[in-house]
DNA sequence: AGGACAACTATACCTACGTTTGTAATGCGC
DNA sequence: GCGCATTACAAACGTAGGTATAGTTGTCCT
C-alpha cells in the first residue's frame, strides 16, 4: 500500500508547479510516518512504501525526486533494490537509511551511486540537507537527459540519407569526399546538408558539431595521419 | 622513512618501461611488510611509508599508480589526508583500509572518491583486486589529462588575436562577423584563422571545434533565438 | 490511378573560406 | 641598430559551401 500525502498548505507558500517528490521505502509503519512528517513540513512532497515491490509497481510520476531507501526491507532488500533500479535504468538517486548496517554494505551502495548512507539514529537536518542534494543532482541529470532527447528526436526526422550525411560532416569531410564516400553527387550532398542544418535547427556548422558530440555520433572512418 | 620496493625478478616476466607504482601509507611495520610482499608478488612496484607526512615530503613520480591508505594513522588521518591530496590536486586513487572503521567514516571516504574502503581481515584478492581498479582509473585519468595538455600547450603557440579569432570561430561566427567584433577586416580574420589550423594541427572546422570542447573554450556571447 | 514523399541529379549563381604575395607599423630583446 | 614576432591590411585567385529552380525515378498508401 502506498501512501500519497501531498503538502497543499493553503496557499501561504507558492506551490512549485513541478515540486520535488521524495518516495521513502521503509517497512517500520512508525518510521515511515515520522519521515513522511519530517518531508512535509519542510514542504516536500512525499509518496511512501512498505517494501521495494510496492514501488516498483507503481507509476512513478515524472518529476524532480530521489528515493529514502532503507537497507533491511522484507523481500528485496535495500541493496537488491538498488540495482534493481539500475537494471531498470530508473536513475533515482537513493539515500540510504540504516539502523543495523556494516561497512561493505554502505561500500556497495556508495559504490552503486547512492547520494548517501546514514545510520540511526541520525538528525532530521542530514536527512534534509542529503534530500536536497539528491534532488539537486536529479534535477541536473533530468536536464541534460531532456536535452539530448531534445537533440535525438530532432536527429530521427532526418532521412537516413541525411543522418549519413550529418555524420560524416561530423568527422570533417568535405562534400565531395562525403560525395565519393556515400556514392552521390556532390551537389546531392549539398542539399541534404542544408536539409539536416534546418532540421536539426543549428545556426552554425559548430552548432551540429557540438550536437553531434552530445548525441555521440562518432563516424568510425580511420583518420590519416 | 620510506621503502622503496621494486620487483626487479630477473627477466623472466618483462617489465612493462612504465609500471604501476602501488603507494602504502601504514603506521603498523608488520602490516606495511605484509603489504609490500603481497603487491610485489604479483609484479607491483611499492613504495610505502609510516604516515602520511612522509608520503607528502617524498617527490611522487609521474607514473601510474594508486594509494592504500590506512584510515588511522598518527598524524594526519587517512581521511584528512584525503581531503589535503585532493586540495593539492593530487589525484591519485584511493582504496581505503582500516581495523577499526565505522560507516560515516567508509561513507565520507567514498564521497571523496575513494575507489574502495576495506575492513580487516579482508582476502588478498578483494585488495588486488581494488588495486588493479585503482590503477586502470588513473590510467584513464592521466590518458584524458595528457590529451587536455597537449591540446593546452599547442593553444599556447597561439598569439593572443589568434587565440581570440579561435574563439569565435568556435561559437559559430562568420569571419565577417568576427572581423566585426575584433575591429579587423576580414581578410585579417582569414589569414590568423589559416594559422590557428596550422598552429593546432586541425584537419578540419570540426576537428578545431571539438579541440575547444575539450580545452572548455566558450566565448560568452548571447545567442540570439 | 493518383498523391505524397524520399532519393537523386543538373544548371546557375552567389557567398564564404583559404592561400599567396607583398607591404608596413610596432615593440621587444640583445 | 638589428633581428624577430606580432599585428594588420590589400589584391588576386581558387576552392568550398549553400540555395533556388527544375526535373526524374521509385515506393508506399489509399
């Protein structure tokens, strides 16, 4: 079971219309409730579960979160969850939570990319302050991932022609030698490229170069030295 | 004091012109001993010492290597030494080992970039294998460094119209409109360009604009939309 | 069959880029 | 003063890039 609490205080505070959300899996009823509070009152959104499992079958919403995970869980455990989620390609990032944890466990989960791992009894602010780092580092990885999705859709409406095209005036060849390479006119090469300069809306050929970096478009040709 | 241990075994194996250098920082003489043998006897060159003092007075040559730093040292601690390697820019991996360790300590460790924090007793096995880790991460690291300063040192070459022309040749701008922006005339602009190409050994527009990715060249002009 | 679209080319024209050759002023170090 | 690097420009020329117009062929969908 899953429980969705939602700070909608009023009106006192303007509400962020993407505010973050911070989902906490942790088994001990109490607990659960007191960390819910505890994210509340500071203004954060909180949706909370009783085991990795309940999580995983819910919809997660696509917003700015992190994920309050704690290491003993029945079933998958915290750890198991973690990679999981990787798996998945879920890139949540995780703050671990622990009463009875060891070394090698907190290891593995650094070592797996959690923003962090603390142990109770631990105070309300280390709790807070690695929330707004998590979330910091979600909001920044939710951008550039935006951006490169921004670039990959522009990408796919080029013809395969053009995507041709578009790679080889990546690795800095001259239309006649993408001409020759591709088997076409150079005047052909020509077109599509001023098709992928208006598709891929770059101002400039360092404009599609750089996009070109950003997707990881790299035209395996060997370069003569 | 340091020992400085090379593994010169005969001949049977050959030895690499530049082998990785495994540094231990360990109070304990047995420890340190014990350590020395197991990384010689896989062929690794060791230099060890008693603290953490000593290493920062020694002259850390410019090869391959990594650090297995015992957390509790007199002194300087393992993590503060961390913390004063990372503030001298020295970047060299660390793979923690400590008897008397607890999470907070494994944790801040790994925030800092350790590559590992490792309880005694732990096999031998799970140390050489963070080692070889460690030493592949510097490996990359040193590889990625040398090819920013060499690209740093042949913009060096350039004179300081030479380096401007590239900058904004790299955001995209017509030589017009460089000549614009610098007070020159364009044929100017034609002619320190010609010699930015030959000066950074660019095959190509694209070769040069990836150059100034690397190097994190951006000239600040607001794009217009 | 007809329409839409991708792929491809040609002619023509204009702009942008790049090099060569030559000139000239400035400033720095020895 | 001499040599040298830097900065700067001009004329002339050749190459590369880019667009507009116009047309062919083939495929896929309806």
């Amino acid at each position: 079971m899953s429980e969705r609490s939602n700070s909608q205080r009023g009106g006192s505070k303007a509400e962020t219309s993407a505010n973050a959300i911070v989902f906490v899996v942790e088994d001990d009823v109490s607990m659960r409730r007191s960390l819910t509070n505890l994210f509340q009152s500071v203004g954060l959104d909180v949706v909370a579960f009783g085991s990795a499992r309940e999580m995983l079958q819910s919809t997660l919403p696509d917003v700015v979160s992190c994920l309050v995970l704690d290491v003993r869980l029945p079933g998958l455990s915290g750890l198991e969850f973690q990679t999981e989620l990787a798996k998945s390609s879920i890139h949540i990032p995780i703050i671990f939570i622990t009463g009875h944890g060891d070394i090698p466990m907190s290891v593995r989960a650094m070592k797996g990319g959690a923003v962090d791992f603390l142990t109770k009894p631990f105070r309300d602010q280390e709790l807070l302050d690695a929330v707004i780092a998590a979330t910091e580092r979600d909001r920044k990885r939710r951008q550039d991932e935006k951006t490169v999705a921004n670039l990959k859709s522009l990408f796919e409406t080029l013809s395969p022609r053009e995507q041709a095209v578009m790679k080889l005036v990546a690795t800095g060849l001259m239309n006649k030698q993408i001409a020759a390479e591709l088997g076409l006119a150079e005047i052909t090469v020509k077109i599509y490229r001023g098709h992928v300069m208006k598709k891929m809306r770059a101002r400039s050929l360092a404009d599609l170069i750089r996009m070109t970096e950003a997707l990881g478009i790299r035209a395996n040709r060997p370069e003569q030295t």
